[in-house]
C-alpha cells in the first residue's frame, strides 16, 4: 500500500506540475487583461499539433519543434488578443463570448488541417522509462517537469526584476495609474498574451511529447486551467502551482486509492471545501492579491 | 386513312423494340454522422465506411442508384435530432449512422416519433435496445465483443482478469458481459472504470499491478486511452500473461504507428493486417477505400461498410417489389434482413440487435496482425506472453 501510495504521489505530482504550466499561462493573461482566455486551452492544442507537424514534416522532436510551435501560438494569441481589444466594454463578459468562439474556430480549424485522427509522438525516447529507481515516469513527463520548475522560476525572476514583468504587475494591479506612470496598458496587455502564449507553447510540447492528442481536448483542458487559476486565488504563482500539485495528486490518489471514475468528482469536492474556508482561493492563506 | 396507318406504323415499331428495363430507382439512405466533435475520428471512419458501401452497390447494382444523404452531426445529441428530423422532412425513408450512445438514443427517438426505421453501427449500448422500439436496428453486438474477449481469455486458461474500461455505456456494457462469460469460467474479475481521456493512467495500472494482480488486462477504450494505458503497462511491466483490448488495437494504424507500444497485445478485429480478404467483394471495397481516403481500412469502417450495404440493400428490396415510399413494408424488409457481408452475417432479433454478429481476435506481432483466436480463423499462431515487454 505504502508503494502504491508514494508512487501515486510523485505521478500527481508530475501531473499536476503540467496543470501548472497550463494554468499559469491563463492566470497571467487573466491578472494582467482581466480577460477569462477560454482559447486557452485551444493554443496549447495548437501548438501539439505544430509539434506533430513539425515531426512528421522536419523530423523535429516536440522539444526542438517549441521554437516553430511558439511562432505559430503567439500569432493566434496576438490575433485573440486583438479582437478581444475590439470590445472594450464590459470586458470581462465579452472576452468569455469572444475566446469561446476563438475556441471553436480553433477546434474545427484543427480538424479540417489535421483531421479528427488522434497524434502521438513517434520520437520513443519520451515514452521510454525515466531512469529513476522507485519512481515510474516517462522521460518526457521528466523532461518537462524539469523544463516547467525552470519556467517557474524565471517566470517569477522575470515578473519581479526586469521593468517589463514589473509593468505587467503594475497594469494587473491598477491599469489607469499604470497608464498615468508612462506604462503603455495595451502593449503591457498584448505582452501578457505573448508570455501565455511561450507557456501555452511549452505545454503543448509537454503534451504531444507524453500523450495522444485529437482534436477535442482543448476544451477539457482550459477547464483544468479555469479550476486551478480559480483554487489558487487569482495573482499568485506560488499558490497557483501549490493548487495545481494539489489537483494532480488528489486525481492521482483517487484513481489509486479508491476509483479512476471519481477523479473528477474528488478533485471538484476539494475544490468546494478549499473555496468555501477561503472564498479567494488558496491565496487567502497569505491575503496576498498581485502577481508575485 | 393516313392517320391509322401511322398509328399502326408506330404501334408496330414499339412492339419490335426490346423491352425497356424497370426504371433505375433513386435509392437515397440518410444519416447523421459525427464527422467533427468528440467522436469524429470514428465517425470520420463511419461515415467513410457508409461511402463505400455506396461506390459497391453502385457497381454491382445497375439497376438503381444508391445516394447517400449525409449531415454532420459534430458529435451533439440536439444536432443529431435536428439532421434526422431534417432527413425524415426531405421524405428519406430510411436513416441511421451516428456514434455514440449519446447521441444515437435521441437522434434514434426522433426517427421512431417520425415512424422511419434506424439503422446504426455506432452504439454498444444495450439500453437502447431495451426501448423497445421495433423501428430501432444494430448492426453490431456487444456481445460480439465480450464473447471474443472471453473467448480467447478462457483458451489461454487465465485465472484472474483486471478490466479496465470507460465509464460510458458501451465499455460499461461490454465489461459486464466479459465479467458474466469469465466469472462462468470460475475467473476471479476485477473491473476498474475510468473518465475517458484521463490524463495520466499509471495510478490506475499500478493499482492493477500491486493489488489486483491479475494473469490477464482487459482494456475497453478509445485510441487515446490505449495509447496512455499501454505506455503506463509498459512502464510498470505488471505480470500477466496478456493484454487484450475491444475496437481501435488491431487496427493497421496501431500496427503502423506504434508497433512497440502494442507488441504482443491482441484486440477484437474480424480481418487480419495486413489485410487478406477471401471474397472478391472485400477485396474491391478494400482497394476502394485506399483510392478513395489515401488509407489502411478498418474496424469502423468496415462497420460503416457493413451497415450502408443492409441499407442500401432493404431498399433495394423495397424498390423491386415497388414499394419505396412504403414505411410499413420497408420496416418489414429490414426485420427480415439476412445478409452476408464482408464484415460478418446480419440478421436482427427481436429487439433489433444483430446477434449472428461474431468478431475474431488479432495479435500485433513484427508489424503485423495475424488472426490468433478462434482456432478456425486463425492465420496466426498466439504467442504468450501477449505483452510488449
């Protein structure tokens, strides 16, 4: 049992680790924009299929197709980002209508280039065993886990240090005294979505590196994001990626401990009981509000 | 004078002519598929399948025309209802397809409130059945699956099986009949359903692995899945002696694509890979389909095949007899559907089910899938243990 329980703890972790790097991607674009990116999970999609293009077309492994992949991601965030500009009324509300179309578009865009066929890696060395004793994991779960503790890191790095992070803090927490300091809001906020953007990127390659993908899962997947940016409180990455460890494990102790077909109910009543001790999410722990 | 003798002129010529054949009937069949959606990888197949079905009656068929009437129903129960509705408003006697339980119940419902018999390949799930609509037709089985499953299971002499299956209708339904026809057999069956498109399968094989312990997996799922729980399998190498899956294993695009991944695993099939047909027919229909999709055929496909040639055929049937407009009398000629197709015999019960319905089991070995069990249609010989590791 003591097996099973400690190697369902480090496969949530791993999992919960790419909830992470989805999330955070959503959770920048929501802080900084205020606007709810339901496409969200359509760009880390998009950029797995580039990936599996970039493999069967280049020979280009998901990790060496990032570079290709971005370039295609940050011009679909630019193009949402844009139309969301469109409508500067009642932002928050229009935004769900306009990336929940953008979402749409992007799902049948998919199909019509890529059909609805599912796509796997061809590269086995990602689905061979990572070299770790005790603890089962392929080595692009590894890989990635590695490549999203960097990200995080220089995420937070960045956010904190350069002008440009702190500009992005500054728009987040007050977009009129920002713009009244000599911040552009608009550049500031198209910014925002290219970084979600570089991460939805990551994630993708995370994704086609590990898993099969089809067309219908972006959906699911900003789901997950949506779940965890709303449990860990809106503007903090340390919590965000503590939310998202939490979802991955407790996913993974159900399936192990009691059903596989209760995940999502197990991970929905922690998400109930979270919210209701602390109505902003696990952020309320550290009454913390800004992105830091 | 005149006039009489060019009447009689010309009733003269028109008796010598030869007998004009019976006018070529419009044979047009309607039906929903999910082309785009969560379930248009297979109704892609489906739907692919059911134009084959009418490139070969049109060839062997001079005599009429079989037109296929197809609307996507991208995978959603109201869209699927409104495309029967749409299809029984343009006077289609005749419609069907769709996959999914989901979406097949109500799109089935709208066509029985219409009086026009359906006719699916797309649905496992016996509850439909249990309606009891004598306008509703299968052309596949659950049990089909379930008694290959346990088929081979019980030749390999296993005495314990974990099912891992979707907590949908059709995994739950076969998972069920393959727990009747082991737990028969004196086999000890663990069953584990699961969300499809789980993110990470090793907790559930790892639990499978430590406490379940079992001589045989069984997994009952969809392509994604497969491929997650297999690289899981593969992983954590959990002691059996075989692995065995429902639909999309045995199938050219797992032989191709990932040969390692599935090494040794058998799945239900009704033809071996590469494929080697008997008859003229499958053959025709299979390099058909190559032409045509620029692709190995499979499974669904040849269900989709399977059910536009029970179709295409009642009509025909219905034309002959100058009854095409007559939905009591083609309601009657599906009922009395007995027809050997390349994909298997089809005749209904009286719930509508197709119970002449039989499957074999294929086992990837080097690239290739030989038919491994039963004994009379093997091309291969099963090689334990069926695992990829």
């Amino acid at each position: 049992m003591a097996e099973l329980i400690f190697q369902s703890v480090f496969s949530g972790l791993l999992t919960g680790a790419y909830y992470g790097l989805i999330a955070l991607g959503m959770a920048l674009v929501f802080s900084t924009t205020r606007v709810v990116n339901l496409a969200h999970g359509e760009l880390v999609l998009l950029a797995a299929y580039v990936s599996y293009q970039a493999e069967t077309t280049l020979g280009l492994g998901p990790l060496l197709a990032i570079p290709l992949a971005g370039a295609v991601v940050v011009v679909a965030a630019i193009a949402t980002m844009q139309l969301v500009a469109l409508k500067s009324r009642d932002r928050e509300v229009a935004s769900l209508l306009i990336t929940f179309g953008i979402g749409i578009i992007l799902t049948n865009g998919m199909v019509l280039v890529w059909s609805a066929d599912f796509r796997s890696t061809q590269a086995r060395w990602y689905i061979e065993p990572a070299p770790l004793k005790a603890l089962p994991a392929m080595n692009g779960e590894v890989l990635f886990f590695a490549i999203t503790g960097v990200l995080v890191v220089v995420l937070w790095w960045w956010l904190n240090r350069t002008w440009y992070g702190r500009a992005l803090r500054a728009v987040a927490s007050n977009r009129v005294s920002a713009g009244l300091l000599g911040i552009r809001p608009r550049r500031t906020e198209l910014l925002a979505f290219v970084v979600a953007a570089l991460l939805a990127t990551i994630a993708g390659g995370a994704l086609y590196a590990t898993r099969a993908i089809e067309p219908p899962m972006g959906g699911p997947l900003t789901t997950k994001a949506f779940v965890v940016t709303v449990l860990a409180g809106v503007g903090s990455m340390p919590f965000l990626l503590a939310a998202a460890l939490l979802i991955g494990v407790v996913e993974a102790l159900t399936a192990a401990l009691l059903s596989p077909a209760l995940q999502d109910v197990a991970t929905m009543v922690v998400f109930l009981l979270v919210l209701f001790a602390l109505p902003t999410g696990l952020s309320g722990l550290a009454g913390r509000k800004v992105v830091s | 004078m005149t006039t009489r003798f060019i009447a009689a002129i010309t009733v003269s010529i028109l008796g010598l002519l030869p007998v004009a054949p019976a006018r070529a009937a419009e044979l047009k069949v309607g039906v929903h598929d999910a082309i785009t959606g969560s379930m248009g990888q297979s109704g892609v197949a489906m739907d692919q399948g059911l134009r084959v079905a009418v490139e070969m009656f049109n060839r062997k068929h001079r005599e009429h025309r079989a037109v296929l009437i197809s609307i996507n129903d991208e995978s959603d129960p109201a869209k699927a209802v409104a495309a029967v509705e749409k299809l029984v408003g343009q006077g289609i006697q005749l419609v069907g397809g769709g996959f999914g339980s989901n979406i097949i119940g109500p799109a089935s419902e709208a066509a029985h409130k219409a009086g026009v018999p359906y006719l699916t390949g797309g649905s496992l799930g016996a509850g439909l059945s249990r309606r009891g609509y004598k306008d509703f037709f299968r052309v596949i089985s659950d049990d089909a699956y379930s008694r290959a499953i346990a088929g081979v299971l019980g030749d390999i002499g296993v005495k314990s099986v974990s099912i891992l299956h979707v907590n949908n209708d059709p995994c739950t339904v076969v998972a069920d009949g393959v727990e009747r026809l082991l737990s028969a057999r004196q086999v000890k069956v663990t069953k584990h359903a699961f969300e499809s498109k789980t993110p990470d399968f090793k907790p559930i094989v790892n639990r499978v692995k430590l406490q379940d312990r079992p001589e045989a997996i069984v997994l009952l799922a969809y392509e994604p899945d497969y491929i997650g729980i297999m690289s899981a399998v593969r992983l954590l190498k959990p002691q059996v002696k075989a692995v065995v899956a429902a639909w999309s294993v045995a199938t050219a695009k797992m032989a191709k694509e990932k040969p390692d991944l599935f090494a040794g695993v058998m799945g239900t099939t009704g033809f071996p890979f590469p494929v080697q047909f008997s008859d003229a027919e499958a053959t025709e229909a299979a390099s058909y389909y190559r032409q045509a999709f620029n692709k190995e055929p499979d499974h669904t496909v040849f269900v989709g095949y399977m059910l536009g040639t029970v179709m295409f055929d009642v009509l025909r049937r219905a034309a002959d007899a100058g009854k095409l407009n007559d939905r009591a009398y083609i309601l009657e000629q599906v009922r009395k559907t007995r027809l050997a197709t390349m994909y298997g015999q089809v005749q209904f019960n009286a719930a509508g089910d197709n119970d002449a319905w039989s499957l074999m089991v294929g086992q990837h070995q080097n690239g290739a899938i030989p038919i491994v069990w039963p004994a009379k249609g093997a091309t291969g010989k099963l090689k334990l243990p069926a695992v990829p590791y």
